[in-house]
C-alpha cells in the first residue's frame, strides 16, 4: 500500500568533529523516503531548484521510489542545510538554512497521490502540512514531524494540526517546550491529549518513546559504536516505521511496536555514514538480521 511523504528535499552540508561533507543528498523527505522503502511502496512529494543533480532522483528511483512529485523550479535554487556535529555526536548546531525554492513550496498533489491511505506529514511549516492534508481523501494513517520552530512561530497553526493527524513523532527538547513540561513522559501524555492518538518522542541515542492512551514504553537505540553522521536519523526512523505500519495496513499495539523496533534499526544504520551512503549498502535482509540481534537484547 503506498505511502505518500511531503516534506523537504535538500543539500546537505555536514561537520563532524573528524570529517566533513559538502552538498551531499539530504532533507527530510529524502531520509524518509528511502527508509520506508525497504517496506512498502513510496510517493516522494518535494520541490527542488535546477541546481538539483539528475542522478539524486535517479538513487531515489532505483528504490522504487515515485517521484512524479518532485517538482523542479527553472531558475531556482534547492533548499540547503548546513550542520555542525558537537564531540558527543548527539547535538548539534544550524550553522546556515537557506530555504530558497522550500520558501514557497505549495504542494498540489497528482491525482494519484491523492488516493494514498498512508500519509507522513514530514517537518514543514504546519500551514503547508494541512494543506497536504486537505488534499487527501481518507487517508487511514496520518502521521507529521515538527520541530522547535513551528512550535514557536506557528503554534496555532501546529495545534489545529495535532487534532487531526493520529500520530506525532517529536524529539525530547520539543516535546518539552510544546508541553512546557521536563518530565518526558507527561510530556508524551500531554502532546498525546492534543489530539494524535499516538505520540512518539525520538531521544537520539537513548532511543525512542511510545505513548498512546494504554500503553507507555520505550525501545532504545540499536547500539552501534560506528556513529559517522546523524543527519536524517530522525527521519530514518519514521521512514522504517510508517513504511513497517503500511505494508502491514493495520495498527494494533503489537504492529506499533514492531514498527517502532523497525525505525529504530534503519536509523541505525543510517547513522553509520554520511548522507544516504550506509543505506544504500543495505537489503531489506540486513534490517531483519540487525532487528532479530536487537530482539535478543531486549530478551532477558
Ligand atoms: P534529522 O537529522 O532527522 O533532524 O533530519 C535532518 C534533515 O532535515 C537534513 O537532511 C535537513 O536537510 C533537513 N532539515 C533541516 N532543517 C529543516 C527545516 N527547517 N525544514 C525542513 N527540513 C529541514
């Protein structure tokens, strides 16, 4: 069942305290994208400037992902991020966003997209996640990303949105300045009772948090000790768990959890080099094997 993510498409520019990239395939839809296409088929809903290299679609499509909403802009520039890494590789800081062509990204979905039953709202300005929304018709899954930004320029907009999506996937620090709460898991509870069923708080290397109205859990992070870039972890691992949940196309407590388990062993490796290098090393074989060695761990 296909999976429909809109969100940014990016270049990245990335330092770590030992090594550096410049301009390499980024942004949230990109990591999202290719993550979830180890599971169920992907339509990539994004705009790019003609600055865009042909051969990053064409890594996307050689996954099987749908690009037929990648909307290029003549004369315009694609979005850019750039990061700086802290020793710890758990932080890190903006060093520059130039939005360009993400500025004015209007989403107006093809046909087809239109029909997707699974809908991954990735970090955006609320005002433009809704919009997306509004194009679909019945979806059964909708699941949106934010972040610290949105939270403080566009909380209005943000809590609008939160009534009408069944999932929300935020890291710790904001879930604690939406909440204005530190303790995590009332923190999860509160986002929770404005409006998703469903609320998962990332924590980077400690892992991810699951609340719904039942249950409260949290899985931790697959440890790895090869930590290269982290760039797109987050969005690594909603790809793994939203594209787990669809081609399963039901959402009980059990599938959750196995979706979560999923995300989490995709970041995994996706931390494990720059841009989408490790992920494109990998076969849906090496996410079973990773997942039943994670399953071990937790056994006791
Ligand atoms: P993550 O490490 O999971 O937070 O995702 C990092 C990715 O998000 C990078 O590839 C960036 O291009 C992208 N990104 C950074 N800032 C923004 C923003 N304000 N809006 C959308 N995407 C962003």
């Amino acid at each position: 069942m296909p999976l429909l993510v809109v969100g940014s498409v990016a270049l990245d520019s990335v330092e770590t305290p030992t090594d550096k990239r410049e301009n390499v395939l980024g942004g949230s839809a990109v990591y999202f994208s290719y993550a979830a296409s180890y599971f169920s088929p992907v339509r990539l809903m994004g705009v790019v400037g003609d600055d865009w290299p042909a051969e990053h679609t064409g890594l996307l499509q050689k996954r099987g992902i749908d690009t037929a909403g990648l909307h290029v802009v003549r004369g315009g520039k694609t979005f850019r991020w750039s990061g700086k890494y802290h020793e710890d590789m758990n932080t890190r800081d903006t060093l520059e966003v130039h939005l360009n062509v993400f500025e004015k990204f209007d989403p107006v979905l093809p046909a087809d997209y239109k029909r997707c039953e699974f809908l991954f709202l990735a970090n955006g300005s609320p005002t433009v996640q809704m919009k997306v929304l509004d194009q679909v018709g019945g979806p059964r899954l909708v699941v949106a990303d934010t972040m610290d930004l949105w939270i403080k320029i566009q909380h209005d907009e943000l809590m609008k949105l939160l009534k009408r999506i069944d999932g929300l996937v935020l890291n710790d620090s904001e879930a604690k300045l939406l909440t204005d709460d530190d303790n995590l898991v009332r923190a999860g509870h509160k986002v929770r009772r404005m409006g998703p069923q469903f609320v998962v708080i990332k924590k980077g290397e400690h892992g991810a948090m699951f609340f719904s109205e039942h249950e409260t859990y949290v899985l931790p992070a697959y440890p790895t000790e090869n930590v290269i870039d982290p760039t797109g972890a987050g969005d690594s691992f909603a790809g793994g768990m939203l594209g787990y949940l669809a081609a399963n196309g039901e959402f009980s407590p059990k599938t959750l959890k196995e979706a979560m388990a999923y995300g989490i062993i995709v970041a995994s490796f996706n931390v494990e080099d720059f841009s989408l290098a490790r992920m494109q090393g990998i076969e849906r074989a090496d996410l079973d094997q990773r997942l039943a060695e994670y399953r071990k761990m937790l056994t006791f």
